[in-house]
C-alpha cells in the first residue's frame, strides 16, 4: 500500500503526467504547424471540419471541449486569414455555422504528414499508440459521463 505522503508527489499525479506530455506533443506539433501557418488549437478546428465539413459553434466547442470564449476569437483569426467562414442559420440566426474556405481545404493534403512524423519523432509504434488513445479516450469517456 502506498504511503499516504505518495499521493502528494508530483510524480504521483496523473494530471500532471496528462499535463506534461500534452505540452510535450503539442511542442513536437509546433513547428509542423509552423509550415501550415496554425496554431495547435486552430489545427483542432481544420480537423473536425475536415471531417465535417460544416457545423455550428456550439458543436464545434463541444468536440473541442472549449467554450464560446475561446472558440470565438480563434475563429474570428481563423476567418481572417481565410480558413474559415462563418455565418448564421438561415433556420435559426442566433446560430452560427463554420465552414472551410477553399484554403482551409487545402491545407488538408498538406496535413497528412502532421500524424507520420508525430509517431516517428514519438518513439512509439502505431500499435502502442493506438492503445494509448484508446485508453485515454475511455478515461476520457468516464470522466465526462
């Protein structure tokens, strides 16, 4: 049994390893991002409408687990720099949609590496690292049910 002291080691918290690492990757992000001219979280924004091609705000900061706050000022750069666009519902116009402009499209055949040379630099198979994701994905999930 761990002592009672343990649990107060910095060492000990998985918040601060989540923390860490999280600083880490996004470190080793950076400077493929650089190339693309984004930032790490505007890189979360192109990766949900790369999928989806469209959605409103609110999806967008629930995906992204960030708030309005947050998401709007980011997307009023992301629009400006001509990645984005957004507009209100037609059905509703206290919505707003974002959608990608052809530029942020673009970007998508450029990004296919971003993935490729995190794993390389990681040190990690693509079998580990698919465990690891699955893992923190669940932890996630329970966290947040």
């Amino acid at each position: 049994m761990a002592k009672k002291d343990d649990m107060l080691r910095l060492d000990s918290q998985l918040c601060f390893s989540i923390y860490a690492c999280s600083r880490e990757i996004i470190g080793l992000y950076r400077p493929l991002l650089d190339d693309l001219g984004i930032t790490y979280p505007q890189y979360l924004v192109l990766l949900v409408l790369w999928e989806q091609k469209e959605c409103t705000v609110k999806e967008l900061g629930n995906r992204l687990y960030l708030d309005s706050g947050t998401l709007t000022p980011m997307l009023k750069r992301m629009e400006n720099n001509g990645l984005v666009k957004r507009f209100r519902s037609q059905q509703d116009e206290r919505v707003v949609l974002i959608s990608l402009t052809k530029k942020g499209e673009s970007l998508k055949e450029r990004a296919y590496c971003i993935p490729e040379e995190f794993l390389a630099k990681s040190g990690f198979t693509l079998a580990e690292m698919k465990e690891m994701l699955v893992r923190l994905q669940s932890l996630r999930k329970q966290m947040n049910a």
